[in-house]
C-alpha cells in the first residue's frame, strides 16, 4: 500500500511538471522577424562626446564563481583563485545571479537556468526564462520581458547564440549589446553580424573572463567611461564608453598603463574617422561591414580612415606594445532627424501565437490522457488474475 502511494505521487507530480513546462512553452508569443535596413545617410553618428582633456573612470563588472567552485577547489586540492584587486578600479559592480548585490547600482545576470543576460538599470528582477529548448521566439520574449523593466540588455554569446541558430544575431531585436566573458574573439563576429544587419549594438565585458580560474596570467578588461554629469546608463545607451582589456605586467596581478586611459579623441573630419591616442599605439584597426579590416595604421598616435558612402558603419580597435587592446563603439550613418539607436520590439504574430496555442494545448491533453489510459491499463492488467 506505501509503495502504491509514493508511486502515484510521483506519477502526478511528474504530470504536473510536464503540463506546467507545456504550458509555459506553448503560450510564448510568436514574433515577425522582418528583415531591418542597414544604416544609411548623409549624416554620420558619433556616440564619443570626449576630447584630449576627458577625465575617465575605469569600471569594472565582477561576476562572482558559483558556490560549488569553492567546494571543488577544496576537494580536488586546487590552487587558490585569482581574485579582482579592487584597487585597479574606480568603481566595482558585482553583477549576482538572479540577484542585484547593490540597489544603487543595479545589475545582475538574468536567467533562472541560462544566465545568458546582463541586465543594467533595471527597476526590479524579471524571473522569466525557459529551462530547455529555447528557439528565437523564446529568446525574444525574455528581451521583451527585461526592456520592460527598463534594462540596459547585453547578451552573453557563449551561451545565448549556439552553433546551430547563427541567424540570431540579426533577427532579434531590443537588445543594447554583447557582454564579453570568455574571449573578445568569439564575440567580435556576431558583433560585426549584428551591425552589417542595421542592429545598433555595443559591446561590454567582464573584469575577468569565465575561464579565469586559478590562472596567474589572465586578462583585465575596464569599462573606461567619461567622468561627467551624465550618469554611467546614460553613458552605455548612447555608446560613450570603451572596453579595454589589459593582461598582469607585475606580481600583484594588475595591468600595466593602469593609470589613466590612453585614448584622446575620436573625431569625424570631412567623412573620414579620426582616431588619437595620448601614445604610440602598436596598432590601429578599422572595421567596417562584416567585420571587414578596411585599414590598419602601426606604430602612431593618430590615424584616419575614410567613411565612405557605402560603409555602413565603421568600428576601431587599438593596440599597444604591451598587449592592452582598446575596443570603441562603433559610428554609423544616419539621415535627417535623430539617429537610429536601436530596433524596436518586433510585433507579435497574432494568427501564429493562437494557432501554435491552440496545436501545443491540444497536444497537451492528447499526450495526458495517454498517459493516464497507460496508467489505468497496467492497473486493470496487475488486478486482472492469471488464467
């Protein structure tokens, strides 16, 4: 008789969870995904308001290790962490999981079991999220669901974009940027994918990557913004910030050139980007659509690249002699009128959302009354005596 009632009980409880996810799932809205345009116009837009004398603040976002990090690191015998030193930065936010660590400085990863977004700004947590299969309706009603709130949102390509869903990218949309925690590299391509595609997108990091763990020689990345009356998410949404990341040069673990940034100004004169720096950079990289290297400038402290007509857009990367790398947010053409910043929220499908309501509902109860009819047979099957 026990064992008969923890087996219903745990036959229903099954059921429950499998109407309750169903449920979830089907009842996501489905979206238009029309193709946008790419930026076109006269006019040039640049997100830099600075100039040689611009004060900067370097921020850093930590993103604390899992708890059972530490429980490992104790079994297994492994090597003491490396740690932020908090001295390098000016401000340090700590980004919680599902958690805002600071209510003055609200920021945390969002997602239940995919902390695949950052969310800057927001008012309060959102918990929506979708435990397996995510296709790119469910990854834009969660975009939706944050830019309620009104986030700042960056999304984490490692785990939000995978190898088979590359269109991603340039489809959804609302969305503010990439967040950097693993490796620029990976990222840079979907940047360049979602700039090509007339997404406005910026890109941010983490203080240290995600595969920092007991590494001496890791990376620093900064998040230098202007020290001026317009708050740091003013500053993120118009663009005027850069990215810097800097590898250890001394046995506390800090980054050379950790002073002050080395970035001067950044200029439009007769189409063409102009790019200074307060010293000689190793190099000076351009970028234009599809992440295409339209020039590369060595050893200078300024360097111009034509804007022409049919670029797009145009972003820039410096690096210097001892491997710190600057990443600036790109410039981009616009007409008359304010300048596009970012696509707005696709409109919902009205006829696809009800009739993918309706299939998922009734598929639902098709597969629950198999279940119980299977359920009620093996009964009637082990009561029925053996002739």
């Amino acid at each position: 008789m026990f064992w008969k009632v923890i087996k219903n009980i745990v036959f229903y409880v099954f059921l429950l969870v499998l109407v309750a996810i169903t449920i979830h799932y089907v009842w996501a809205p489905r979206y238009y995904f029309p193709e946008s345009e790419v930026f076109y116009g006269k006019k040039i837009y640049n997100p830099y308001s600075i100039s040689p004398y611009t004060k900067w603040k370097k921020v850093g976002i930590a993103t604390p290790p899992p708890w059972y990090e530490h429980v490992l690191g104790r079994i297994t015998g492994e090597k003491e962490q490396i740690f932020i030193n908090r001295n390098y930065y000016d401000t340090l936010l700590f980004a919680g999981n599902q958690r805002i660590v600071n209510p003055h400085q609200p920021i945390y990863k969002q997602g239940l079991f995919h902390d695949d977004h950052f969310a800057i700004g927001c008012k309060t947590i959102v918990w929506q999220d979708y435990p397996f299969i995510r296709d790119i309706h469910n990854k834009q009603h969660r975009i939706n669901s944050l830019r309620r709130q009104g986030c700042l949102l960056y999304l984490k390509p490692s785990v939000f974009f995978d190898d088979y869903q590359q269109d991603h990218p340039e489809l959804l949309r609302s969305y503010n940027g990439f967040m950097v925690d693993e490796s620029f590299e990976q990222v840079a391509h979907l940047w360049d994918r979602a700039l090509s595609a007339g997404k406005y997108t910026t890109i941010m990091a983490t203080a240290l990557p995600k595969n920092h763990r007991y590494k001496p020689e890791t990376q620093y990345r900064t998040v230098y913004v202007p020290q001026n009356d317009t708050s740091f998410k003013a500053n993120l949404k118009r663009g005027n910030y850069f990215v810097a990341s800097q590898y250890p040069k001394d046995d506390n673990n800090t980054p050379s050139n950790n002073t002050s940034s080395l970035l001067s100004e950044i200029r439009i004169e007769r189409d063409s980007l102009i790019v200074s720096t307060k010293a000689e950079a190793y190099a000076i990289s351009f970028y234009t659509q599809n992440g295409k290297v339209r020039k590369v400038v060595r050893n200078a402290e300024e360097a111009a690249c034509y804007f022409d007509r049919k670029d797009s857009y145009m972003r820039a990367e410096i690096l210097f002699e001892d491997g710190t790398r600057y990443y600036l947010n790109p410039l981009y053409r616009y007409n008359d009128g304010s300048p596009h910043h970012f696509a707005d929220q696709p409109h919902k499908n009205i006829f696809r959302t009800w009739l993918f309501r309706s299939v998922g509902i009734f598929g639902l109860i098709i597969v629950v009354w198999i279940l119980l009819y299977i359920k009620r047979r093996l009964r009637i099957e082990i009561r029925e005596p053996k002739s």
